[in-house]
C-alpha cells in the first residue's frame, strides 16, 4: 500500500526528529552525571584537602597519653568536616589496621568506610583513589575518596564519603522531563511537519485535480501555476507545455484525417456511381458481376468509415451539428436497416424490427448513421442461424433503440472500454470481420449529443443488446394552435436547436 507523500514525509522527519531527540536527551543526561560527579569530586577533594591541612603533623608519634588526648580532636575534626564537606557527607580517618579513629557524619563511626586491603592499598601508593559504592543498606551509592597522610610520624588514610542521591535525583528529574515532554512537543512537531507539508503540496494536488479535468476535449485547458518560481512551478510550466505539444499534436492528426476523409468522398462516390452503372449492363457474367458486387460492398464500407471519421473528427473540434427535426424513430430504424438486409442474409442471420411508433427531436443522418453502426455491428458478430433483432421502445422520459444479437456475448473487462474509438474486444476476429472501432465510439458521439446515452448488457456467451436512448418529448399547444416539440430537460438539453 503506497502512503501518499505527506504521510511518507511526516513519517519520516518523525522518525528523525526522534532520533535526534533521543540522541541529544542520552547526550545530555550522560553529559550531566558526569558533570554533577565531577563537581562531588571537586568538592570531595576540596573538603579532603582543608582536612588534610588541619590535622596533619610531621611531628614524631605521640605516646599513649597523648594518643589519649587526641581523641579529643574527634569534636575538631567533626566541625572541620561538616565545614569544608557537603550536608550529608561522611569522613573517617583510619589507622594502621583501618580502624576507625575519627569520624564524622551519621553511622560514620559504626565500621571503616573503606576496607582494611583497600586502605592499606591507598597507603601503600601513597596518592589520593576514589571508589563508587554503596556504604549502607538501602542501596544508596556514595563517592568515596581516601587521602593518605602522615600524622605525628604515623600513617592515616582519610576517607571522605559523599552521597551521589542529588545526582541521581537530578538525572532522574531530567529523564522524567524528557519521557514526559519529549513525546508530546514530538507529537506536536509532527502535526506541524503534516501540515506543512500538505500546505507545500497543495500546488501539486490541484495540478493533479487540474490535470484529471482534461481529456481530449479539453486539451487546450491548462493546470493552474502557483506562484513563485520553485520546483513546483516548473513542474506546472513543464506540464502545460507538455499539454501544448499533446493539444498541438492530436489537432494535426485530427486536420489530417479530416482532410483525408473529405478528399475520399468524392472519388469513393464516383466508383460507387461506376460500379452501380456496370451492374446496370446486361453483358456483364456472372462471374464479373459477382466481383463489382463485391467490390462496391467494399466501396460502402470505406465510405461508412469515412463518414465515422468525419463525424469524430466534427465531434472533436466541437462542431458536430444537429439538424435536429421531429422525426419517427421507427422510420428511421428502417431506413438505416434496409441497406443491410443483404449482409444479413449474406450471412444466413435473421434482421428484425418491431416496436411502437415514437417521435423524437433528432437529426435524422446523424442518428440514422449511429443505427447503421450498431446494427452492422450485430450482424457482423452473430453466427449464421441466429437473429439480430432491433427493438424500438419508450421507458419514462426515454425512447429508444434496443439492437440484440446471438453473438458470443462481451466480457464486463470489455464493456468498460467497448466505446472508446479503435477499441476491439476481439482484435484478432474483429480484423477478420473488417471491423475499424469506430462505430461504437461514433454512436456514443451521436447519443451523448442529442443528450441521450448509449450502454450494453452482455455476458459472455449469451449474446449482446446495444440500446441507444434519447430524451422523451412533449408536445405543447401555443396561443396560435400551433404545436411543437419542447425538451423534458431544457437545462440538460439546451445545446440541442429544434427545428419546428
């Protein structure tokens, strides 16, 4: 299923904004740990180092009495610490065997915030390591550092500890922020990017309505150019030119054939005459008369392709005019049936005509001409020893012809194409038979300008019926007893000019 182009771009500028979005929202909460770590690092180290300043001495070891009256530094050391550490921080200066000799914080002094391997381990690099661990139950992590110093000649190691919960809490506040207002100023942003994008194709969407409007009757229409001088404005120049070439090309061929045709008329007349003159002759054999006869056949099938030609090409320049006058439909069926009575029985194929006596508003030749066509048609497509049967009717508002054959029947593929012109359901037999594709087409031109309309019901194998429907007409008395015909539909019908 293809996604129409707005779709496919909002999808696709979605899928990158949110690439982006999540990259730079990973950037950034990494960017900011980091940060925030580094700052308890800095403050860490800070606070170590005034520690360190305060309560280190060179001097040689104390004794026990002294050693005595230097736990009562442990209330020094405390202030020092809360001064110089971060609220909720921890400190502990371990001795030899990392036990506990000062501390400071809540449950500082309960056991060694770092451990007697890691302590002596720091004493023996004699240079400042930090850990990340958790020091209590709770699962809560602490940045530790442990300074090794020398106090009164003994070893020391001082283990600050600060809590990284602010951390975590600020990335978490962070995380919650994006997962919460990412999506939405996403979605946001992709009704934007939507709507502009269909705002920046609505150019294309009425060339394309511009562009389903003209057939070929239209092709001097163009598709409107929007403004400005970017790429969809020379799509829309790119596109009318191409129109000009089409309009330019199919009037040619067009004038062409009309011009032919008009020329073929006359000499196509002229042998007619001849061969009806040779036929007149007694001294004629049988043989030679059989070959005119066939000869003037052909004769009378090129002249009724001409006069299809004709006719399509006056449709086509729009000057297909009606001499339209108030004529029997049954009159005319007949007329246009009584030349083909020798192909149906040329090809053993009963020709019927029955029905009512209608009037309508018609012109008689072009009507007449659009019969003719139809009926040939039939003929031409039933097998011998069937019918062809040609039914005059009025249904409501409409009179019309019904043409009926035995003939294999056309397929519904076939009937949605079955009146455009050069189209044959059967190409193969249609060549055999001498058939052009224009009869249909020039039926439909006639039906559809007298304001009727022409369809077909068939199914394959079960024969063919071609009606032919024209508006019904009603006759009105005027002030001086006159009376004349006057359309159902004036409005559908107002080109029509009927003559009284």
């Amino acid at each position: 299923m293809s996604l129409p182009i707005r779709v496919r771009l909002t999808a696709w500028f979605g899928v990158l904004l949110t690439t982006i979005v999540c990259s730079l929202g990973t950037f950034l909460v990494l960017q900011l740990r980091t940060d925030l770590r580094q700052a308890i690092d800095d403050s860490a180290t800070a606070g170590s180092e005034t520690i360190v300043s305060a309560f280190a001495d060179d001097g040689p070891e104390i004794d026990d009495e002294e050693a005595a009256d230097a736990v009562d530094d442990a209330e020094d050391f405390a202030d020092a610490a809360g001064a110089s550490l971060p609220p909720g921080s921890r400190a502990q200066v371990l001795g030899d065997q990392a036990e506990v000799l000062l501390s400071h914080g809540r449950l500082a002094e309960v056991a060694p915030l770092l451990g007697g391997a890691a302590a002596a381990e720091v004493s023996r690099v004699g240079r400042a390591s930090r850990f990340t661990a958790p020091i209590v139950s709770g699962g809560q992590r602490y940045r530790i550092l442990a300074t090794p110093f020398e106090d009164r000649g003994a070893d020391r190691v001082l283990v600050v500890a600060v809590s990284l919960q602010p951390v975590e809490d600020a990335v978490r506040r962070v995380l919650v922020l994006l997962l919460v207002a990412g999506p939405a100023a996403l979605a946001a942003t992709m009704v934007a990017a939507y709507w502009l994008a269909r705002k920046a194709l609505r150019p294309v969407e009425q060339m394309t309505s511009d562009a389903q409007e003209i057939g070929t009757a239209q092709l001097n229409e163009r598709v409107a150019e929007p403004g400005g001088h970017d790429e969809i404005w020379r799509l829309a120049v790119t596109l009318n030119a191409m129109l000009a070439r089409i309009e330019h090309g199919v009037m040619d061929k067009q004038r062409l054939i009309a011009d032919a045709s008009h020329e073929l008329r006359t000499p196509l007349a002229v042998m007619r005459a001849e061969f009806d003159v040779s036929l007149r002759g007694d001294e004629l054999s049988a043989a030679g008369r059989e070959v005119i006869e066939s000869a003037r056949e052909e004769v009378d099938r090129v002249s009724r392709t001409v006069d299809n030609l004709l006719a399509l090409a006056a449709a086509d320049e729009g000057r297909l005019e009606l001499l339209t006058v108030r004529v029997e439909l049954r009159a005319v069926v007949e007329k246009a049936v009584a030349p083909l009575r020798l192909l149906a029985a040329a090809k053993q194929v009963a020709l019927t005509v029955d029905g009512h006596h209608h009037e309508v508003q018609a012109d008689p030749q072009r009507l007449g001409l659009a019969l003719t066509n139809l009926v040939e048609n039939a003929i031409k497509f039933t097998p011998p020893g069937e019918a062809v049967r040609v039914s005059v009717w009025r249904r409501g508002d409409e009179i019309g012809v019904t043409v009926s054959d035995g003939g294999p029947g056309v397929s519904a593929l076939d009937q949605e194409h079955l009146f455009d012109r050069y189209y044959r359901a059967d190409s193969a037999r249609a060549q055999a038979l001498g058939g052009s594709g224009l009869g249909l087409a020039i039926a439909r031109e006639v039906a559809v300008s007298h304001g009727g309309r022409i369809w077909v019901e068939s199914l394959p194998g079960g024969g063919s019926a071609f009606s032919l429907a024209l508006p019904a007409w009603r006759t009105l008395v005027s002030t001086d007893e006159h009376r004349r015909p006057v359309p159902d539909d004036v409005a559908q019908l107002g080109h029509l000019t009927p003559n009284t």
